[in-house]
C-alpha cells in the first residue's frame, strides 16, 4: 500500500486496503470537518448578520467586504486538510500580485473567478458539508463501534443497554451476539467509509484547485516573468562589460603605456628589466582583461548583430568552417542573440576539442518566428551532453528563451547541433 497516494487508490487493493490507515485517515479527515466547519459557520453567520444590519454605513461595507474574502483562509484550511485522503498537492488557484501592498492584493483578489468559488465553498462546508460528514462518520463508523461495545454498555448500564438508541438488550448472550455483529459489519462499512471520504475530497479539489484556464494564465505569468529575467540578466552583462571597457581597461591601458614609456627612458639594468617584466604583464593582463569583455558581451555582435558575429566566431575556429548565414536576418532581441553567439561558440570548440573534424559548417536563418541555427561536423561522433562537454549547460540557456537544443551525433558523425529559439524581429 505504500504506493498508494488517495483513498480512492487504496481502495482499488482491494482487502489490504482493510490492513493500511487509509480506512482511520479517512475517518479522521471527516472528523476534523466539524473542526473547522463549526468555526466558520459562526464566523460566517456573525459577519453576514453585523454586515446586515449595519447596512450602509461605514462599519456595515467594510464586514461584508470582509464576508467576501472569508472564503480565501476558509479554503487554504481545507486544502492543507485534503492530505489526509490525498497526497497530491493542492495548489492555490491565487495569482501573485503584481505590486506589493494589501490594496494591489485585495484588488486581485475580488477579481479572481477562484475568491467567489472558495466564498461558495465555504458556506456550502459550513452550512451543510460538516454535518453530512458526521453524519456518514457516525453511520459508518459510529454504529459498528455501538455493536462493539455492547458488553461494556451492558456492563455499565445496570443490566440493561440500548444501542445506539435504537434497540435494548438485557442479557449478556444477547450483548456477545451484538458484538460479533459489529466486528463483522466494522470491516464491511470502512470501504464505503472510504468512498464517501474520497467523493468528498474530490469535490473540495475540484472546487479549491485551480482551473485549465487559471492554469495557462499562471504559466503565461511565469513565460513572461522569465522572459523579463533574462533581460535584466543580459541588460546587467552589458552594463559589467561597459564598466570593464571604460574603466579597468583603460586603467590598465595607461598602465601598459606608463610601463613602456619608463621602460625606453631607462638605462639597461636591473630595474630596466623589472620594467620589461612589469611591462609584459600588464601588456597579458590587458589580453585577458579583452578576452574577458568578449566573453561577456562581443562588441562585434553590437556593433555588425548576429550574422557578422558568428562570420567573426567561423574565422577564429581552429577547425576551418564553412558559413550559410542569411545576411539578412533582422536585428532580434538582445537575449536571444547573445544565446546564439554563445551557443555557436561553444558548439565549435567542441567541435575543436573533442570530434576530430576536418571541417565543420555553421547555418543560421530566421523564419518569421523563430532563429534556427544548425552546427555540422565531420568528425567522429558519438557527443555526449552528459560528458561534461558544455551541452547541458547551453541546453539550460536555450531553454530559459524557450528553444531547443537537438544534438544527432552516430557514432562514425556526423555531428549536427540544432538550435531552435522562437523571436521576432
């Protein structure tokens, strides 16, 4: 039974349903519906009545608008409750404000199709669900359990005890015969107990989760949160590549400049050789201070955009490539040009490290839609992302913009690294 995650599985095992604590977890989950149907029937029922009869007045609006949003703990309550019968998660069917502040929240709230389905709820739970809850609690549970402890009624009833209110014994046979009638009904009433628990969670989830709609709405909210994450990500790349140019690197060109002037002024010597040391230094430091910026953000691709970037990248390959690049693709986001750059430049080290090639090829060309950018080699094959190469890690940055990273590679090649990243110009 440990792979059970509902009642309703559980009940599907048939007898060792009988043996696990689905049959008590059930019972307890109808239990605790009066714990909280109780409280919020009074809650429900003083809000409604002061709201009323206050009516219009300044104290009255405030507690009915208060009475709208009763539903929303009410519901959260409810939903922690569902584990009892069910595993699953039950999400919030709520949006996240966009501002922060109670105003920004109530104001989303009270425009939720969710707020008003949880306010349904909740006077559906604390007018009527709690008591048919006990009600099948007391049915299923309760009259076994009277027939069970019909000796000890008997016991402490002066010689006679009625069970369950509805018949009277007076003998202990008639007692014994009571209780073997219970344990036999006990295990007979928990799969029904069951059922009705399960029924019940279900319509609480199917009336405090969220919906298809509210689904998609929640995953177009989360598309465009992280679309605005990678622009503040490549917008604060550009602003340390900016600092890095204009600054360390002018600082360090000066430096270099300071260096050789000092070095050509003095005489041969020991400290003109510590010069020509310090020099050279400063004149590597500067290389890979460059390298750096370029690896950041390329001028070049700011300067000429992506076609020219990735002719710059082909020339710089060790391995000779062969470019197919629509000359004419259209300026596209920053992000997403600056993914293809990238992806084009680790896809031809790789290409210069690990395949053995003797050639590779680079296409790029946009459809109206999307940039689509094939990577070919003719070396031995067999790439695998998992071998630490840098595919994964492009296959996560493709993926953030919500493209995709095919790799064919046979053993024997060839190899072909395709990039799909959907844009507009």
């Amino acid at each position: 039974m440990d792979d059970a995650r509902s009642t309703w599985q559980a009940l599907s095992h048939g007898r060792r349903y009988l043996r696990s604590a689905w049959p008590w977890r059930s019972a307890g989950y109808l239990a605790a519906s009066a714990l909280t149907g109780i409280p919020l029937l009074l809650a429900l029922v003083l809000l409604a009545g002061a709201g009323a009869a206050l009516g219009v007045v300044l104290v009255g609006l405030p507690l009915l608008a208060l009475l709208g949003l009763a539903g929303i703990p009410a519901a959260a309550v409810e939903r922690r409750r569902l584990r009892l019968v069910d595993t699953e998660p039950a999400p919030s069917p709520h949006r996240t404000p966009a501002e922060p502040g109670l105003a920004a929240w109530a104001r989303l709230r009270y425009r939720e199709q969710a707020t008003w389905r949880e306010l349904g709820y909740a006077f559906l739970h604390g007018f009527l669900l709690w008591w048919v809850d006990l009600c099948a609690l007391g049915f299923f549970l309760g009259l076994p359990l009277a027939l069970l402890t019909a000796p000890l009624q008997l016991a402490l009833g002066d010689g006679e005890a009625r069970i369950a209110k509805l018949w009277l014994i007076t003998t202990y046979p008639q007692a014994f015969a009571t209780a073997a009638a219970g344990a036999v009904l006990l295990p007979a009433l928990l799969f029904p107990l069951g059922s009705f628990a399960g029924a019940r969670a279900a319509l609480t989830r199917a009336l405090l989760t969220p919906r298809e709609h509210e689904l998609e709405g929640r995953l177009d909210e989360v598309t465009r949160s992280r679309a605005r994450l990678v622009d503040a990500f490549e917008a604060e790349r550009r602003r340390i590549e900016r600092d890095l140019h204009d600054g360390a690197q002018q600082r360090l060109v000066a430096l270099t400049m300071s260096l050789g002037i000092a070095r050509l002024d003095t005489p041969p010597g020991p400290l003109a050789d510590q010069l020509a040391a310090a020099h050279e230094e400063a004149g590597k430091v500067l290389a890979e201070l460059r390298e750096l910026i370029h690896g950041i953000h390329p001028q070049v691709l700011t300067d000429y955009g992506l076609p020219g970037a990735l002719e710059d990248v082909a020339e710089r390959s060790a391995v000779p490539v062969d470019t197919d690049i629509d000359t004419a693709l259209p300026r596209l986001p920053e992000s997403v040009e600056a993914a293809a750059y990238f992806g084009v430049c680790e896809a031809l080290a790789n290409v210069g490290k690990h395949s053995g090639a003797a050639r590779a090829a680079v296409a790029a060309r946009h459809t109206g839609s999307a940039l689509l950018i094939d990577v070919r080699d003719d070396g031995r094959g067999g790439a695998d992302p998992g071998a630490g190469s840098g595919l994964t890690g492009l296959a996560d940055r493709i993926a953030v913009l919500d493209g995709t990273l095919t790799i064919t590679s046979p053993p024997g090649g060839p190899t072909v690294l395709s990039l799909e990243i959907p844009c507009t110009p």
